[in-house]
C-alpha cells in the first residue's frame, strides 16, 4: 500500500519552489499591495513506485495532468493569507492496488513574511476523488484528512559569488493530523487503508463511529539550496532535502517517516509566465520504538514533472 499525506507541499510549484514563496510573498506584502495575487498551474507527472528490494509495486502514471494553483491576498504588511489547490507529482500518484487515486489537497494559510523570515499557519484536508479501486463514489470528495501546520522558515544571506550567489532556504513545520474519512468499506477497498475501532452497522454501508478520537503529531524539516544559474535571465536550479513525518493513520502508532530529494530547474520568461522540470524521489517507512525505520517495508517513489505557472498580480495590472 503506497500511502500519502503532504499537504507541506503547498506553494503554486513543488518543495523546491519554497524560496521562491519566500522572497516573492515577502516582496508583496512589503510593497502594501492589497490586491489578489493568482498562481495558475498546470502540472504533467510521469511516475512509478518501488519496493525496498526495488520490485515494481504499482503501475506508473504516465503523463497525467491537472490544473492547479494559488490564490494570494495580502492582508496587512506581512501578512497573506492564501489558497492552495494542490494535485500532481508526489501528491496525485497515490498508488495502491487496485487503482491509482486522484488526491487532492485543499490548503488555507496564513504567511507573515518579514526576510529572511516566513512564518506560516495552515490548515489543510486532502482528499480523493474517483478512481479505480477505491469503494468512494465516483467523482464525489471524501474528506481523509484534516491537518494543521505550523512551520518557520529562514532564508539565509548569499553565500557568495563563489558560489554563484546561491543561498539556502530552510524549513521546519509540526502537523497535528485527525481524520473523517467515508465509509469502512472505502478502507478496505485501499481508499483510506484504515481500521477503524468502532464500526456503525446501522448505517449501510457501515461508517466509522470515532476514527476522529485519535490525534498524532510531527515535524519534518527540509533545507533547499538555491542556485540563481543567470538571474538576469530568470533561469534559476533548486536542490531540496526533506526528512521527517508526513503520514498520519489511525492504525500506526507513530507518524510514517520520509525522506524526499527535489531537484528543479526553473525558467521565468517575464513577470507573468515561468516553465519548471522536476525530478522527485521519495522514501517512507513506518516507524517504531524509539522511532527506528523498518527497511523491510521502505517504499520508493519517483516520478518527473513539467509545469507552467501563469502569474496573474492584480496590484501590477491596476498600476
């Protein structure tokens, strides 16, 4: 079972875009614009998953795409408050027998950026839509998870022309997650691959009566290195790490444990439309006592990229 939950992957790109948000919501509030700010994002993903022993486990996704993206208001000077509608690369290919599932994170939040400093408050719910395998209706959300985040973010200063002017981008951010998933049946069909601890029998098909009862909490952290490859051009190559907790199940008793590695190269053409090619690779394990990971079970996910962002600043076009 390939089982996913990554609702820090939240900006209108993917964990490399981070600095990018950084500096550019930073730049916005600072500037007192009180206008919306609209990402439009369409992202293609090829993609596969693996077993520790390298077994193929799931069939790949082979150029699927979706329409996403970032709806920004600045509030106050530093502060935002934005929407993210989230689909595509490790977040749509939630592979599991059976089928490969749609996910879909929906995500509220609260930026106040003040350079080098991001603080972000969110609240998020992924859910899956349609598919085969999944016993959820057909094109109808069923809300799996409900998750908050408090995360803190610092860019630091440029580390020099030697090093081509790159900077570092680095995160921490604690989630606290529950859930109200749909029916028994969908987790046992591998729409929620949970069991549940009390079971209603007199609804049809049978619900969960307490899967919300539980709560689990966990940070994950992440560092990016920033590489402005010819800033004058907008051509700009990103490196991120992530490790940490990132899934949340009703029956693990800890967090599942990831290790993520993004690499992207970003192409912005003028202030209103950029192209990106992303390489993913992710790990996840579950955990035990004290918090070992168990190879046996370490799955291997990788998957490609292509999107474009279509940026829509209403503050520039009143100007």
């Amino acid at each position: 079972m390939f089982r996913m939950r990554f609702t820090w992957l939240r900006s209108a790109g993917i964990l490399s875009a981070i600095a990018f948000g950084v500096v550019s919501s930073a730049q916005a509030v600072l500037a007192d614009d009180h206008l919306p700010i609209i990402d439009i994002v369409p992202i293609a993903t090829w993609a596969g998953a693996a077993n520790a022993q390298g077994t193929p486990t799931n069939p790949l996704v082979s150029g699927t795409t979706w329409l996403t993206g970032t709806a920004t208001l600045p509030l106050v000077k530093h502060l935002t408050f934005s929407f993210d509608r989230l689909q595509g690369d490790l977040i749509g290919n939630t592979l599991v027998p059976g089928g490969t599932f749609n996910d879909i994170i929906d995500d509220y939040r609260l930026d106040y950026s003040d350079h080098p400093f991001t603080f972000e408050v969110s609240l998020a719910n992924r859910h899956r839509v349609c598919c085969p395998g999944s016993a959820d209706p057909f094109g109808a959300p069923s809300t799996e998870w409900h998750t908050g985040n408090f995360g803190i973010t610092y860019a630091t200063p440029s580390l020099g022309k030697g090093l081509g002017n790159s900077f570092l981008v680095l995160n921490v951010t604690g989630h606290t997650a529950n859930h109200d998933p749909g029916s028994v049946e969908a987790a046992s069909q591998g729409g929620l691959d949970i069991s549940c601890p009390v079971i209603n029998t007199s609804t049809t098909p049978a619900t969960c009566a307490n899967y919300s009862a539980k709560r689990e909490f966990g940070t994950s952290q992440a560092a990016t290195l920033v590489v402005p490859v010819d800033g004058a051009h907008g051509f700009v190559t990103t490196a991120t790490y992530v490790f940490g907790d990132l899934d949340y199940f009703e029956d693990a008793p800890y967090p599942w444990f990831y290790k993520i590695w993004v690499f992207a190269a970003e192409k912005h053409f003028n202030p209103y439309f950029s192209l990106k090619a992303t390489e993913s690779n992710l790990w996840q394990a579950p955990q035990g006592t004290p918090f070992p990971t168990s190879a046996s079970e370490v799955i291997h996910e990788a998957s490609w990229t292509l999107s474009a962002d279509f940026h829509i600043d209403f503050n520039k076009l009143v100007h």
